[in-house]
C-alpha cells in the first residue's frame, strides 16, 4: 500500500536509467542578487590565542558564526532553498561535482529558487577556536582536555557513503563517479562538532537564517540531517519544508510531534540502504517517524529511491551521475507541498 | 619626481573622497560559467585520525588541496583575476564587505574579468590535517609536537589592520567600516600556515591554476602577499600580472629578477604606514624591490594610495568604503599594463 502511494505521488518520474544522466549544455545564468554573510557568532575572550610573538596570546575572537553564500535569480519563481552539508565536508558538498557536472546549488538556481550553502559552524569558512590546543601546547591545561576532531579516511569512508562494503570493492551499479574519487577526497576536512553542544550551534543559526530570509525550504544531509528539525523545534518561523537526505537521526516518533505537524517534510533515501548495518536502522527509524507525524496529521514522507525504480545511488546522491534527476524529484515534491511564506 | 610620474600614472583618479563612494544599485548579472574545485593535494597516511569509536583512525586523507570557486561573466573582455587572501582569513575576505556592500569578487566579474577566489591551503573549504592533535592526545606523540595554530584577537588585529594605534581608538579619516566591525571578526579563522613548508603550498596550486587558466593577474594581500612573486619564481607561464595589496614581503631586490621582469607588476598600499613600524619597512623594502626590478628592465610599481590624494585606507582596503574606488584603480592598470596570454 505503501509503495502504491509512493508509485502514485512520483509516479511520473520512473523513467528508464539511461535518462537519468544526459543533460544538454545550460545557457548563460541571469543572477538578480549575490553575496554571503555569517549567521551568529560569540566573543570568546581567550590567553592562549597564539604561540607565535608576531600574535597576542591574549585577545578576544569570534566563533559559532555560520558562513553562508547566495544566489537569487532573475525571475525568481520558487521558494528559496538552504543547503546544509554533512559530516567532514563543508559548503562544497552541494557546488561542481567531483567530475565537473554541475552542483545542486547551481542547478536549484536555474530553476528558479534563491539558493543559500552555509558552512556549518566550525567548518570551512566558519572558524575553530585554536585557545585549546595552545593551552595544551603552553602547559595550561592538560593533554586529554585537546579538541576532539577527527578527519574520516577515504579507506572508512567508503562503506560510511556506501561505495561499497570494503575498500576499495564498488556495488554493483554504484552511480557515485568513482573514476573522479580523489576529487572527492579532496572535499573532505577536519570535523570538530563532536566538541560542539547539542543541538549544534549551526541549529540556532539556521532558524536565525530561516527567519532573515522569510521562508526557505531546510535541505540537509547526513549528520546534518536532523538538523531542519532541531531547527523547526526551536521555531517553524521561515521553515517552509524539510527535505533530510540520509540523515543520520530521524527526530524520537515518541517526542512532541507538534513543530513536525506544521511543515511538510520529505526523507530521501538512496540505494544498498538494508545492505548495510550503518544505515539500515536510520531508514527503518524516519519511517517509524514519518509516520507518527502522518498518524498526528502532518504531512511526512520518506522515499527511498529503489521504491521508484532508481537504482545505484551511494549517500553521496547529490553527487551521483544522476544527481540533477534526482534533484527534479526534491523540485516536483517542493512545487507540490511548500508554498513559501514569504 | 616619482611622485610627479605616479601622478601621471593615476593622473585622471584623483578625485574628491565624496564621488569614492556613491555607486548606483547594481542591476541583474549574466554568468556564463561558474564553480568549484581543488588545485593540488596530497596522501597522507595516519593511525591517528580520529578518537571516536564510529570513524576508523588509520586511513588516507588527503591535504594540502586549495579550493577554489570561479564565476566568468557573459561577454568577457578582461583578463581573469585570481583573489589570494591573507592571515586568518578566507576567500570571503573578497566578497560581501562587513557592512553589505559588493566584494571585489563581483564587481571584477561585472567590468567583464573571469573571477577565481582561493582559499589558501589548510584554511576554510581547503582541509587540515588533525592527526598530530590525535598523535598527542593519544600519547603518541610529545605535547611539544602540537600544531603550530593561532587566531588573531580582534585587540591585536586592530593595530595589524590600521584601523588605529591601539584597540579601540580609530585613525582619523578611518575609511573601514567599523561600525560593522563585529561582521568582520567573523570573517577571521585559525591561521595553521606556519606549519606549513615555505613556499606554503598554495605556490605550486597556484602555478598549477594560472596554467589551467592560461593567463591570469594573481592579486594577493598581507600574509599571500608574496606567493604571487613566488608562483612566478616557479614560472611565469600563466601569470599575467601580479597585483600585491600590502604584502607582509616582497621579493629580495638582490635575488635573481628575472621571473619579475616578465610580469608586469603593482604593490599596492593603503593609508597611514608610515606611522606604524610593522608596516614601513615593509613599504620601504618593496619600493627598493620595486626599483631593481625596474632598473633591470622590468615593469613593477609601487602605488601608495595617498601619493594620489588617496586617504583614510586600512590593510583591508577592499572592504573600506571606497573599496570600488580602489579596484577601478587596479581594473585601470591591468587594462594599461596587462596582457591576457590565453
């Protein structure tokens, strides 16, 4: 029954593999408005800023701001979408694939919607606070007070993005482009957020960001992925839809469904999903959720892609050769379910 | 008499401060082409990667990749310019000022020039490398070994980037938007460049990325100040220019001149050096690099802002307020001097 209604709801979208991929040569872009701010932030007043005598040690510096970049179109038709990247990656995750296709923040624009990619805080172009590790470094505190931060190896990261169940073994029909790996790898960075409070700073910052813009479909992905709902649960002021790609935590079915109830919500899964102990229960878990908020009268929804017939898809589906077919999927469902509030 | 040919040189830019800043609203811009990638990058193996149960310490990472994103407009006429940010900071350094006004970024792109910004290797979207935090938190390595990283206090920045002598007093005539002061701090993040081998390795991604352009003007600022002089020092093949904004150094003027003498090349200053003795010897020393390149045959000049009736210009002058100002004066000389060798 189920899958009925999912065959119904994307019915018009199962079309043959070869499909998925060819894509003509875009045109020029008209832009109405570009830019990128920060979202947040706190002064942190530190004694152990620096080792170095060209920089104070004592000072003050700011951190938990949220970088974000945006690009409005000319002719905007849809509503604006806000693309919150996963663990150990930054804003580049949603930017040129690592064979050189166009990203989904560039590919949304074409299509009519203002696009914003943050940089969660403590990443990328959102700053760390070294003051730890100097103190360490000078004696002030002790060793096993260091930051926790970790980087994934591309040896781990392999079954954690579901290339394949051991490095370097590839799933059959794997669409992530595996020749253009080590571009890939490249995307990755140091991750910090295991240091950071719950919910992440980030959280705060993209309701701050949902409120500013007036309106934003919250598209997240992976340890990013509960993130729209920590933020809907703050406020649903400006949360226009949630869109979660392979999040890590779907919100507790048994928690106060009530912010859920007032959004639409959509949980995109990809391919190999019950393969793999890691991700099985995740997905097993959002529909446990999606469907106590359906029960409640809400509107959630969780697809997995094999269920309409896409195949081959690894966690990294907004990279996958057939990234912008599904990103025709997310637009069809936001032209049917979000009206922005702007 | 130097001063009689810059006035020359600048002659038609000496205009009253009022008309520096009074700019009309943009209107729609047309992209032919944009997006990111990675120059460079390297394997790094490690059993120190990470402390957390759920991501594997030994592995592969890869660092030393510099990000890069690039927008070229429709109807190119001008030569590409690639951004290189300084000390504690990113790639934002060239985009949306602290007070919401247009970064360079657009406005080279909308007087027709490709655009490329970096963030240096090791800093924002272009990764680090943690495993000797993890090496000394797990014991295996002397806490002596800690990464050398440090931030630059909003005190100590202060007199660094001339807004005043001491924090928070403020220059007469201080052109940078201070009143937006706390949306700048947020631009600055840990600097780990000392750690780094000289050249940092943002030299060769740079090199590697004016070949793959195939002509661009390398504008660098404080702390990258250098690396374009660098870059071309590994080969001129790409550089087309080199526009050095307050470099922290420029080249020895007894060192081999060659590479310099076959790229046309501007040092550019702000406002109140003289008064501070971080920043004199640093004019001074490019003035005397200057004038060798010159006497050997070259093309390199020095322009500090006020020899042209210029005033009020912090180190970040590409966010003060006649920001657009300034960069018509560079877009003048690179029309003048620069050849596109595509």
């Amino acid at each position: 029954m189920r899958l009925a209604l999912l065959a119904a709801a994307f019915c018009a979208l199962a079309v043959p593999a070869l499909a998925q991929t060819s894509r003509p040569e875009p045109g020029p872009l008209t832009i109405a408005k570009q830019g990128s701010f920060f979202i947040g932030g706190r002064e942190v007043k530190s004694d152990t800023l620096s080792t170095l005598p060209n920089f104070d040690a004592a000072g003050t510096i700011t951190v938990d701001q949220m970088y974000v970049r945006y690009q409005a179109p000319a002719g905007q038709t849809g509503v604006p979408i806000t693309l919150i990247h996963g663990c150990c990656l930054t804003g580049k995750t949603w930017e040129t694939t690592p064979d050189g296709r166009m990203g989904w923040d560039e590919y949304f624009l074409r299509q009519g919607h203002p696009v914003y990619v943050i940089d969660q805080v403590w990443r990328g172009r959102s700053a760390t606070d070294p003051s730890t590790i100097n103190a360490v470094r000078t004696g002030k505190k002790p060793v096993d007070q260091l930051p926790t931060v970790f980087s994934a190896g591309h040896e781990g990261a392999w079954a954690i993005f579901r290339f394949g169940h051991q490095y370097p073994q590839v799933l059959p029909g794997m669409r992530f482009p595996l020749a253009a790996q080590a571009e890939f790898w490249k995307q990755m960075v140091a991750d910090s957020a295991a240091n950071l409070p719950t919910p992440n700073p980030t959280v705060p910052a993209l309701s701050e960001l949902a409120q500013k813009i007036g309106g934003t479909v919250l598209m997240s992905h992976s340890q990013s992925g509960i993130y729209p709902f920590q933020t809907a649960a703050l406020s649903t002021q400006g949360v226009a839809g949630i869109i979660s790609i392979e999040p890590a935590a779907c919100p507790d079915p048994t928690a106060d469904l009530g912010p859920y109830k007032a959004v639409p919500i959509l949980v995109l899964f990809g391919d190999y999903v019950d393969e793999f102990p890691r991700w099985a229960p995740r997905l097993k878990s959002c529909r446990a959720f999606a469907a106590a908020v359906s029960a409640a009268g809400g509107k959630a929804e969780v697809l997995a892609l094999p269920e309409i017939g896409i195949k081959g898809n690894s966690h990294m589906l907004m990279q996958d050769d057939n990234s912008l077919y599904i990103a025709d999927i997310l637009l069809r469902w936001i032209g049917k379910n979000v009206t922005a509030t702007r």
